[in-house]
C-alpha cells in the first residue's frame, strides 16, 4: 500500500468513527423537524477536529487535501447518510469562494461555518439565463432581491453565496443568512435539508465582476458533482452490504434466502452495479487536473443510476420488514431519489456528455 492510499485509509477510518459515534443512519431520526437540519455535534467534530471543513481548499485559506480525499469522505458520509453540510459547505461553497477569490469567507469556511449557493434553478442545474435573483447598487455596496429554489442547509447556514443577474449579466453577491428570510422545507430526503430563501432588499457584497459568474461556478459544480457521485457509491455500497447481510440470515423453507438462485443472481447484479459506479468515481478523481468536466458527468450519471437500483432492491429483498419506517432502507432509498436530481438528473449528465465529445 502506497503513503497516499495509507493516508486515505486513515482518513477513511477517522470519518468512519465519527458517523458511528454519531448514531450511522440512524442520526437522522433524532434531527428536530424545526431545527436547522443537520447534527451540529458531529459537524463540530468533523469540521473542527478532524479538519475536514476545509478539505479541498487552497492551503493559505486554511484548506488541505484534494479531490481524492474529498471524494474519500464523501463516500463514507454517503454510507452513514450522515446530516452534515460537507457537500453544500465545503464543498460547493468553497470551491466557489475559492475560485472568486473571496478570502475572508472562504477562511469561515474552513472553520466550519456553514454557506449554501443560492444559484441553482428549480431543476436543480446551474442556468446563468434563468436566475431567480436580481442585484442592484446601492450607495457604495449592492443589494440583492429574489426568492430562488429552495438550498441545500439554508437553515444552518451563516453565509450566502447568491447568483444575481446585474445590469453586466450573472455576478456572485456574499449575503448574511441573518439578511434574509431563510425557512426550512420539508424534503423527501430528510437526511439533507433544504430552506426557501426569501431576499429583500438584503445587503451584499459583490463577488465576481462583470458578469463571470459562470466561469466561477461550472468548475465548483464539477467538482461537487464529483463528491455527491462518491456519497452515492457509499449509499450504494451500504445497501449492498445491508442486504448481503440480511438474505445470509433470513430463512425460508429451512434455508437462507441468500442461496435461493434468483437473490443470489439480484446480488451479484448490485455487485456489478456498485464496483461500476466505484470505477466511474475513481476515473473522475483520476481526472481532477484533465477534463473533470466530461468525468464528473459520466460519474453522476452512473452513480445516481447505480444508487437508486441498488437502494430499490435493498427494499425488495428485506421483504416486509424493508418497508417499514423502523428500518433504515426507506433512509437511502430517499436519499438515491433525491440525490437523482440534485445536480441534474442522469439524463441531464449524459446530455453534458454527448455535446462535450461533440455527438
């Protein structure tokens, strides 16, 4: 094993021991429904502690790591379904920040204060032609005005990244949360939060000029595509293992479940659907200095394929017991749903696909 595999494993095993001692899960369950969403406790540990709020972000701002040990704790946050703003911070937030040169929140960030991107459009995609959000100066500063579609962690968040159109075309503002009016929704995933975002008149500064936001987002959503394709093969892979599990243990007629010949067939199905998406993510991570763009979409398409199948067949081969709300099958089944759209669908990626190799 090499240093860098060694260090990944490490990490691994320390995001690992974190989302046990938080409950794995089954943290989702204690999240209060007037709460902001996420388990604090074990964002503090892992944001503050382990470090990991500033993972993939450039080192003078207090960043450390790149893509392959984002990806590395995305898949283990995946497999716990552990509620915690790592995608929509860290990641998404501060590559944004990052890329628009925003020191001092970025510096936040990597503290572990949380920021959402208030910049996607109700289909879930990046649309600098189909803002919500409209921008203004006034005085020496700006201020920005709109209702966008509802952000990952609105409710927890502290900072706002807005995409407003300006009189230049799509610019990026930082907005105080406690600027605006931030309500938290309800969600079919409900271990990832979302708020409706209301601004009014809301106080901002201007972070791209001239219209450039667009160069500043497309690259961060690369590289959450990327992250949310790892949380997706830990989804995956916890389903998998779930159910693996479970038909050696159940029995019917006498024998386990497991050595009837179609569930054995269904599982090696999952099997090949699983190590497929682990291929599609390490090819992207492989890619973070090339042409993530092409491979950040083949991986989304591949893994939010692979999770829902998978997450689907969890439910059937627990039989009764995996449509019950005790169990924690309905949790990822939710979670591949929601996670199918998030950043576009399957059928969005593939399109990006075809029109980046020129079909």
């Amino acid at each position: 094993m090499s240093e860098t595999e060694e260090l990944l494993a490490s990490l691994r095993a320390t995001v690992r021991g974190v989302c046990a001692s938080a409950g794995g899960p089954g943290a989702v369950r204690r999240l209060a429904e007037d709460g902001p969403g996420i388990d604090q406790r074990a964002w503090d540990v892992l944001a503050r502690q382990v470090g990991l709020a500033g993972l993939g972000l450039p080192e003078d701002a207090g960043g450390l790591g790149g893509l392959a040990e984002v990806a590395a704790v995305a898949e283990e946050l995946g497999r716990a379904l552990l509620p915690v703003p790592f995608l929509s911070s860290t990641v998404l937030c501060g590559q944004v920040l990052a890329a628009a040169g925003a020191s001092a929140a970025l510096a936040r960030v990597a503290e572990g204060e949380v920021a959402t991107l208030v910049a996607l459009t109700r289909d879930a995609v990046w649309d600098p032609a189909d803002l919500a959000v409209t921008a203004a100066p006034a005085g020496d500063g700006w201020t920005v005005d709109g209702t966008p579609a509802p952000v990952l962690e609105g409710a927890a968040a502290a900072l706002l990244v807005v995409a407003a159109t300006t009189a230049e075309g799509p610019d990026l503002f930082l907005v105080d949360a406690a600027a605006a009016d931030v309500v938290r929704v309800p969600t079919l995933d409900l271990s990832r939060a979302q708020a409706r975002v209301t601004l009014t008149d809301a106080p901002a500064v201007r972070l791209t000029v001239r219209g450039s936001a667009d160069a500043v987002v497309r690259p961060a959503l690369d590289v959450a595509a990327v992250a949310l394709a790892a949380e997706q093969l830990g989804g995956a892979s916890a389903c998998l293992e779930l159910t693996v599990a479970y038909v050696k243990e159940r029995t019917q007629f006498g024998r386990p479940v497991g050595s009837f010949q179609a569930v054995k067939h269904t599982c090696a199905d999952l099997l090949v659907l699983v190590e497929t998406a682990r291929s599609a993510v390490v090819r992207a991570v492989a890619a973070e200095h090339g042409d993530l763009h092409e491979a950040a979409s083949v991986a989304q398409a591949w893994c939010s394929d692979a999770f829902r199948t998978v997450s689907a067949e969890t439910v059937q081969l627990h039989g009764g017991i995996g449509f019950t709300w005790e169990h924690d099958a309905h949790l990822y089944f939710r979670r591949a749903r929601a996670d199918a759209v998030l950043l576009g669908s399957a059928a969005y990626h593939r399109e990006r696909i075809a029109t980046a190799l020129g079909w």
